[in-house]
C-alpha cells in the first residue's frame, strides 16, 4: 500500500515552529531512528535521543523547538512544540484513510431480533447477532461475530471490533472503540458459603459505559450485583484489564495491561494504574492519584498520591524500601559478625 500522505501535506498536519533543509522527501513509511532510511519519517522526543540524529538517515524528522542538531544533506528537520503529539496527529490521518469504514447497512448473514432497533447509518459485519430490543446508534460499525444482547444500547459512531460479546442491558456511549474479544455485562464473581459449597449470587445490574471510551482486546466489565457497573467518559483501557461488578470508574482514567479491580472499587477522575496492578474489593482511588505498576491497593488512596508496592505505598518510600532491601545480606553479615566479636568478648 502506497503512503498516502504528501510531504507537504505532513507538513500541514505537523503544524511546524521552523522547517530546516533544502530538500522535499518522498516519504513512504514512519520508522524509529535507528531503523529509518531516506523515505522515512521519524521523531525524536528528547536529549537523551540526540546521539541517534548523528547516524540517523530518516529523509524527514520531527525535533523539538530548542533541538541544537542540524539536518544532513538531502535530510530535512521539522521543528515542533512536541513530536510525539505531531506524530500521533499525522498517524491519526493516516489511520482514518487507511482504516477500512463497512458501507451501512446489514449483512445477509447477520441475525437482528425483530424489535431490534438499527439506524440505517449503522452497518452490520458479517454473522452479528442482535437480540430483542437493542438499540443500534447512527454510524455505529459492529465487525464480524459481534454479540449484542437483549435491550443493549450502542450510541452512535462507536466501533465494535470481531468477536466482542455485549451481554444484556448494557449500555455502551458514543465514539467508543471496543477491540476484539471484549466481553462487557458477564456476570459478576459472588457467591455466598454454604455448608454444600458455594452458591452463587445472582447478578441482576447493568454495565453502563460512556462517551470516548476505549477498550483493549480481551478485556472484561462485569455486570453488577445491582446497580451499575460504570466507566466515565474520555477513560482508555488496555488488554487484559478485568473490571469487577460495581465498579465505579471516572473520566479520563488510564488502565494499563492486566490491571485487576475487585468488586465495588471507586476510582476517581484523571487516575493513572500501571499494568498488574490489582485492587481489593471496596477500595478507593481518589482523584489525580497515580498506581505504580504491580501495586497491591488494598486501602484508601489521597487524591493526587503517586503510591507503589504491595501492599501500596507512597512511591518515594516504596524505593526507598526497595534500595535497601538490596543491603540486607551484607546487613546481616555484619550482625553475625558483631555477635560473635560480643560473644569472644565475654568469653574472655
């Protein structure tokens, strides 16, 4: 596939402070650094990148404004405010022409309840099922083998990759991006002790899911024991995320990979989990609050606190720990040494 964007087109996307060179590139590609060739774009983002320019042979490059490198021959530096944003403009145009949009409309193959709902803007991909009563919103796109259960609404221009299952009365916003294997509305994990094993508990609530919401392949949200399961608008998961029943998740949160919620958690706006980390049942996360990758949050966590370690704790003290844990063998070769000095000493 030929790259479809101009020079000076790119150009146009990176919104330039200063273009430095003489030369026009044929760019075919966006490479890294140490991998680009003259008819690549490429970006660096920072001084400890600027070694890589020297041998770098990328035809284009997006620099920052104070960047002090000049351009080899037949080479051209696009000075920006900040290249890692310039690059992701240009790769967000690249993505929307390259990405395949279905026509409306709804597959022969596709399985639609009578009393289901479907805008005719909407399009259908191939062996979909839509059960009773669901609503389907303008411009939405279900992809092949999309599942959508019984009174579930998709709000409009929301894209639902292959193989996403949507259990009963889920609610799913407008603009959100659901990637492959997703399953929202399974049932919660409850059950009550009893003397001939565990009963399970029914799960009877809703997933509720607003606008601009991303979610990364495999990834689950629970149906709640009543009530809600809810994610706040503008939030981005990632894969094999799994969210617990009544969970409460704000605005503009990011979930990294494997991160694991116990049932009715509160996250506050803006909070930022690394990957694995994992969160008992009931906990909260205030506003702001950033998770450490790994962390175990089995307390309260204040409002804008960087926290690390299992269980969590403030970050600095988390490396602290971590720094002299490393001291303790040759701490304790130094116990054993004064013992035994101690025990000569009274020996004599």
């Amino acid at each position: 596939m030929s790259f479809p964007l101009s020079f000076s087109q790119i150009l146009e996307l990176a919104e330039p402070f200063e273009v430095l060179g003489e030369v026009s590139p044929t760019i075919q590609r966006i490479a890294a650094l140490e991998d680009a060739d003259k008819s690549s774009l490429s970006f660096v983002n920072g001084r400890r990148f600027y070694p890589l320019l020297e041998d770098c042979a990328a035809g284009a490059i997006l620099v920052p404004v104070d960047c002090s490198h000049s351009p080899s021959d037949g080479q051209v530096y696009i000075k920006v405010k900040n290249p890692s944003m310039a690059l992701t403009t240009i790769c967000a145009r690249l993505e929307s022409l390259q990405r395949n949009v279905p026509k409306p409309g709804v597959h022969p193959s596709a399985v639609i309840a009578g009393s289901a709902q479907i805008d005719e803007t909407a399009a259908i991909g191939p062996l979909c099922v839509v059960e009773e009563n669901a609503i389907i919103g303008p411009g939405a796109i279900l992809e092949a083998g999309v599942f959508i259960g019984r009174e579930v609404q998709i709000g409009s221009e929301t894209r639902i990759y292959p193989k996403v299952s949507i259990m009963s009365d889920t609610k799913v916003g407008a603009r959100c991006l659901i990637h492959p294997g997703v399953v929202l509305g399974a049932d919660g994990f409850g059950y009550e002790p009893t003397p001939r094993g565990p009963l399970k508990i029914p799960q009877i609530g809703k997933v509720v899911l607003g606008d601009d919401i991303e979610i990364g392949a495999n990834s689950t949200v629970d149906r709640a024991r009543f009530g809600e399961t809810r994610i706040g608008s503008l939030t981005k998961i990632d894969n094999l995320v799994q969210i617990g029943h009544n969970v409460k998740i704000g605005q503009a949160c990011i979930l990294c990979a494997q991160v694991g919620i116990g049932g009715s958690t509160t996250i506050e706006d803006g909070v930022m989990i690394g990957g694995q980390a994992g969160f008992a049942g009931h906990s909260t996360v205030r506003k702001g609050a950033r998770i450490g990758a790994q962390s175990g949050i089995m307390e309260e966590i204040p409002a804008g606190q960087t926290v690390g370690g299992s269980p969590s704790m403030p970050q600095l003290l988390n490396h602290k720990i971590h720094l002299l844990s490393k001291q303790l063998p040759s701490l304790f070769r130094r116990v054993k040494t004064l013992e035994e000095q101690i025990s000569e000493e009274g020996q004599n």
